[in-house]
C-alpha cells in the first residue's frame, strides 16, 4: 500500500529518515506499526482514487 508520511520521523526498519510529505510503500503489518507510535499516527494511507483524478485534471 502507498503511505503518506504525515510528519518527518526515522524509520529504523528501513534505515531511512521520512520527510514530511513522502510517499513510499509498506505492507498493511508495518503501516499498522508505524501507527503505533505513543506521539500518534506518523503515516496516512494515499487513496487510489486521488491519482486517477489527477491525471485526469492534468
């Protein structure tokens, strides 16, 4: 699934630090396990049919 990162965060299973706004990819378990982090949600899953209204207005 393709996830928005809502705020800058480390991501220490990938190695990777996530800016505010980045899109990449994770499994429904590591999303899941991203949320649950004690400052709340870090990530938001980005919707299928938002890319296809934007290429279709593009």
């Amino acid at each position: 699934m393709k996830v928005k990162a809502l705020t800058k965060f480390n991501d220490l299973k990938e190695g990777k630090i996530r800016e505010q706004g980045a899109v990449f990819e994770v499994t429904k378990e590591r999303f899941k396990e991203i949320n649950s982090h004690p400052f709340g949600p870090l990530i938001i899953e980005v919707e299928k049919n938002n890319k296809k209204e934007m290429a279709s207005n593009g």
